[in-house]
C-alpha cells in the first residue's frame, strides 16, 4: 500500500514520527508504503516553489488582497511552506469537499473570493468561488473548464495585473454607461423642443456615440503588465 496516515492507522504505532516530522518540517509531503502487517519504508515530495511566489504574494498584499493557502498537505507541510513564500493564513489537511466550505465561508466573510488552482481536486472550489483561476498549461481539464480564467503562461506573477486590469476594465465599463445615459437622456429631451435634428441624433446619438464607447474600450489593448506596475 501507498498513502498517507489514514491509510495505515492500523499501523499508528510502528510509524516512524520522527522522521516524518523531521521530512514535514522541511516542507515535504511524506507518502508511507507498506503492506497490511509493517511499514516498508517513506517517499518524501515536494512542490517547487516558483521564482516569483515570493514577490507576487507581496504584491497582491500591496494592492489590499488579502492571500489565503488551502491545500491538500498536512499541516507541518503547509506550514513550512506558508512560511517560505510569506503568506500567513492557512488551511491544510483538506479534502476537495473542504476546500468548498473554505471558499464559501470567505465569501461571507470577505464578500469577493478569487481561487487559483490547477488540479482535479481544486475544480469544485473554483467553481464555488466568485472568480476562478486556472493555471493553463499545467492545469487539469476539469479545471481549465471550470474557471472562469486561465492563466496560459503559469505564471502567478500576472495575478496582481489581472486584478489591476479588471479594475480598468470595470472603470471603462461605468465610463461607458454614464456617457450613453447622459447623452441619450439629453438627446431625448432636446428632441420635444425640436433643437435635435435627425441627422444629429443619428451621426451624434447613435453612431457616434456607439464608435466613442468602441474607441474607449480599446484603451484596454494599450495596457501592459509593466505600465500597470508603474502607475501603481
């Protein structure tokens, strides 16, 4: 057999806690193998921490969002790992079920959660949250379908420019709206009077206004990660 404590509680007392410990401590998950009678020996993996975790872990802070680490891994792994990469709050020992209580708790608590998860397991949290992330090119096909974004290059570091894009966006999406509701509304009122002429309304009011909020939108394709960083 292969797996973790669970699978061999029978065995509680012949595993060697020390060495899993001193293996956990380190940030590795240790996966016990053995038959039905004793233990064959440990495997101890580990998740590469990417080069820019650390920084983009800083930069979310920065910018007000608050990062929260749910995994799989017992609770000495994610610690360690937690620790490494500066993220303070955690969860750990969690099943795919959990990580959906998890998700739902914080968006009563905080009002807007985004997860980022590219496993089979992390599908039912993203599609639980308000905004799932996927990592792309790594990322299971469950979960490429269930998020409702997908980072293609794997990179987290684009996590801070994606937020910082979505709040552009959402400020053109307003600049939009007001604009056509304040010029059609004016339209509209001019018009019993008489002062607006048909070819006005027409090349102003409708055409016109319809290329504007076109042109304004496509401000949006000017926006870079490294013009985003320096504005902010």
């Amino acid at each position: 057999y292969v797996g973790s404590r669970r699978l061999f509680k029978k065995l509680k007392n012949s595993l060697p806690e020390e060495q899993i410990q001193k293996l956990e401590n380190e940030g590795k998950t240790v996966v016990i193998v053995g038959t039905e009678k004793e233990i064959i020996g440990l495997i101890a993996v580990m998740d590469k921490i990417r080069d820019t975790t650390i920084e983009t872990i800083s930069k979310l802070r920065g910018i007000g969002i608050k990062t929260i680490m749910i995994t799989g891994d017992n609770e000495r792994t994610a610690k360690a790992i937690a620790r490494r990469i500066g993220i303070e709050e955690y969860r750990a020992e969690l099943l795919p079920e959990d990580k959906v209580k998890i998700v739902r708790k914080l968006s009563v608590n905080y009002g807007h959660v985004a997860m980022v998860g590219d496993g089979v397991n992390d599908a039912p949290a993203l599609a639980s949250a308000n905004v799932g992330i996927a990592m792309g090119a790594i990322g299971s096909d469950v979960s490429l379908e269930t998020a409702d974004i997908a980072l293609m290059q794997d990179d987290l570091s684009k996590l801070p420019y994606l937020v910082k894009l979505s709040e552009r966006t959402l400020k053109i999406v307003k600049e939009n709206v007001l604009a056509s509701i304040l010029i059609k509304g004016s339209f509209a009122v001019l018009a019993f009077p008489g002062l607006i002429t048909l070819w006005l309304a027409v090349a102003i009011g409708d055409m016109g206004l319809s290329l504007a909020v076109i042109l304004n939108a496509m401000r949006l394709s000017l926006i870079r990660p490294e013009t985003l960083t320096r504005s902010s």
